[in-house]
C-alpha cells in the first residue's frame, strides 16, 4: 500500500491499538505473522490483552507472531517495531485518532453531482455503508428522506454525530456495523450506497447490500473499484448485473462507480420466477413443463430436473446443468404436493441464502 501521509506515524502511541474496533482485530488476524508484530505485541501486554478479549480468534496469530519477536529487544528495537505495524494501519489510526484529518483529503473533494447523477435520491430512505466520516452520506441527506450511515469504528460515528448537527442535518443516523451485517430489516431501503469498502468478500456483500434493497430499489457504490481495474471484484460485479462508469477523485484519478436496480423475487407469486433473469441468473433454455407429477410421486428427495413450473401448465424453465445450477441457483422440487408441482426452495448461492418461491 502506498503511503497514506494523513499522519506521522512516528508521533503515535503504540496504545492507539487500544482504540481499534473487532473488525480491525478481524482484519489484523487474516495478516501473516511477522516479528515486528511479534516484537510489539510482547513489549505491550495491555495490547495484546486487549485485542484478544475483543476478537478472540486472533489469539492464534498474536501466538504466532511472538513466537517470532525479537528476544531481548532494546528500546530502539521495540519502537522501530511499533512504528513498522503503526505505519501498516496508518489509515485506521486516523479513523480512531483524527478523523477530520481524513475527512480534509484533497480526494474527498469529488463533485457532488457525480453521486447525486446515479439515483433520484429525492425523499428516499437511504443506507450509506462504512460511511466513515459521511462523505457520501452528507451529500445525499439534503435531498434524502432519511440516511443510515453505518460504520463499524465508534469515533466515526461520534464524528458524524457531530457534523449532522453543525450541518443541522438531522434526518441522518450513524448505526453500527458492516457490510456483511447491517443492522436494518430486509427490503429496508429505496437506495443503498457505500464508497471505497466493497471488494474484500463481494459475494457476501452483493447479499447483504441487496437483503436491505426494496424491490426496485438500486445499489450504488461510488467508487467501488480503481478506474480500469479487472479485479475479481469488477467481474463478479458486472456478473451481478451492475453497470459502471469513471468519476474523478481530485488527487487520487479516476475511480469506478457501479449501480443496479435491484428486483426481487415475490414468495407468493410463481410468475415472478421470471425475476430471477433480471436478477442475473443464466437460465439455459425454457422447456414444456413435462411430468413433474410422476417423478414427484417416485421421489422422496428433491430430485432433477430442477425445474421452475411458473403456474400450472406453463411452460417452466428448465436448468438441466448442475454446476451451473451451484452457481445459480438450485431448485428443489417438493414430492409432497401432486397436484401442483411448485418449487419449494431456491439457494440462491451467490448470496448464500435459501429463498423461498413458493411454498404451500
Ligand atoms: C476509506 S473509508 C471510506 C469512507 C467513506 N465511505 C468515503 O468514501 O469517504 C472506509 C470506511 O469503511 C469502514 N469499514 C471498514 N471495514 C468495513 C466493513 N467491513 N463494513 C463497513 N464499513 C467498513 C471504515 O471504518 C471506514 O470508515
């Protein structure tokens, strides 16, 4: 990563540690291992006390890094130690420590019009995720109904707690928590919005993002990857459906920014199977319903052909390719019902969780 500069590193406390969050600890403890953390860790007990009781599957990285510090580290050694893991969490130091000094980067000084262009945020409900100090968030609020800024690092939650009241802007709420877990009911918001924290599990935060997006709602993310970037994440956003285009971050270059419309499948109606296209799914080939009645009644299991029936004598979709299936979904036909074959359960494995189409 390159060097962030937004503080000298070498002016900080080892004990700034005791200010990092669970997820921070979530985060270190996906690291390797290495004798500086190891060197710092031992020469600060309280610290490594205090991680451990905060995120408690980090104990077997802080094991393994002591097993690598440095034994009878002088003064010098400790502290070119701290400075070496300081400088590597450089940008959650200033989260916890100084946040207007992040909220003052030349690359937040990107055009309003930019984020405000993607959507009709005109008296909508709106989440913005890992809001930070509200970037994205305060600009939307003017227009907005409400906004949700959710942020996993209690000092920027105080600090937004703190502009919403000086901009006097007080249709907006910061609330704990991530990408992955945001705290609100399903189909909660007409726009869900978040700026640079999408990528490290896009799978699961696509799933998360869409569980709180009311059927029609959109996701916005500004930015969601580096300009021209091919990462994994790129791909599987524009598998899911999203559309892309470049803003500008005065300092920083062109990033990209992505939306989707989000459509959602409605349990009580067969016929809004046909959503599942809309909501990125690869359908092979739409067949006749056959004899599913007959093979239901010989099946005590959900069986093949995994088919969609949209009503009684409609013609179904039918998904005879199981990888493909694992990847889109996966139907399971319930035998216990003859006289209207229906599916009783879908995964939708891209995001992890089982829907239900229909059931009966
Ligand atoms: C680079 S800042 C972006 C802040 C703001 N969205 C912006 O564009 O200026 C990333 C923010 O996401 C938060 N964050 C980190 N991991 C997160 C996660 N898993 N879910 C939600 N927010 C997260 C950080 O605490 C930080 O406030």
């Amino acid at each position: 990563m390159a060097k962030l500069g937004w503080i000298d590193v070498t002016e900080v406390s080892f004990n700034a540690f005791l200010l990092f969050e669970p997820i921070h600890a979530e985060y270190i403890a996906t690291r390797e291992p290495d004798s500086h953390m190891g060197t710092a860790i031992k020469a600060n007990t309280a610290v490594d006390w205090y991680l451990r009781h905060i995120y408690p599957p980090i104990g077997d990285y802080l094991d393994r890094c002591l097993a690598l510090a440095k034994s009878d580290a002088s003064a010098e050694e400790i502290r070119e130690a701290e400075i070496n893991v300081l400088d590597r969490v450089h940008d959650w130091l200033v989260y916890v420590l100084d946040p207007e000094k992040y909220d003052r980067q030349d690359f937040n000084g990107w055009d309003n019009a930019s984020l405000l262009g993607m959507a009709d945020f005109k008296h909508k409900v709106v989440i913005d995720i890992g809001s930070g100090t509200g970037r994205l968030a305060f600009s939307v609020a003017p227009i907005a109904n409400t906004v949700y800024a959710i942020e996993p690092v209690a000092n920027l939650r105080r600090f937004i707690w703190e502009k919403r009241n000086e901009l006097k802007l007080d249709n907006v709420f910061p609330l704990d928590g991530t990408i992955t877990q945001i705290p609100l009911p399903d189909d909660f918001a007409d726009i869900v919005m978040s700026g640079h924290v999408f990528g490290d599990d896009p799978p699961a935060e696509v799933a998360e993002m869409t569980r709180v997006t009311r059927d029609g709602g959109m996701i916005l993310l500004h930015p969601g990857t580096n300009n021209n970037s091919e990462s994994e994440a790129h791909q599987y956003l524009v598998e899911q459906g999203f559309e892309f285009a470049n803003f500008e971050e005065p300092g920083d270059g062109m990033k990209r920014k992505y939306w989707k419309t989000v459509h959602k499948i409605n349990p009580s109606k067969l016929g809004d199977c046909l959503m599942l296209k809309q909501n990125g799914y690869e359908f092979v080939e739409e067949t006749k319903y056959p004899n599913i009645n007959e093979s239901a009644q010989q099946q005590d299991k959900p069986q093949p052909p995994y088919q969609i029936p949209l009503e009684p004598n409609h013609p179904v979709i039918d998904l005879p390719n199981r990888k493909r299936l694992t990847w889109v979904l996966m139907i399971c036909v319930k035998p216990s019902r003859k006289d209207v074959p229906y599916v009783a359960t879908a995964m939708r494995a891209s995001l992890s969780m089982s829907y239900p189409i229909c059931s009966g």
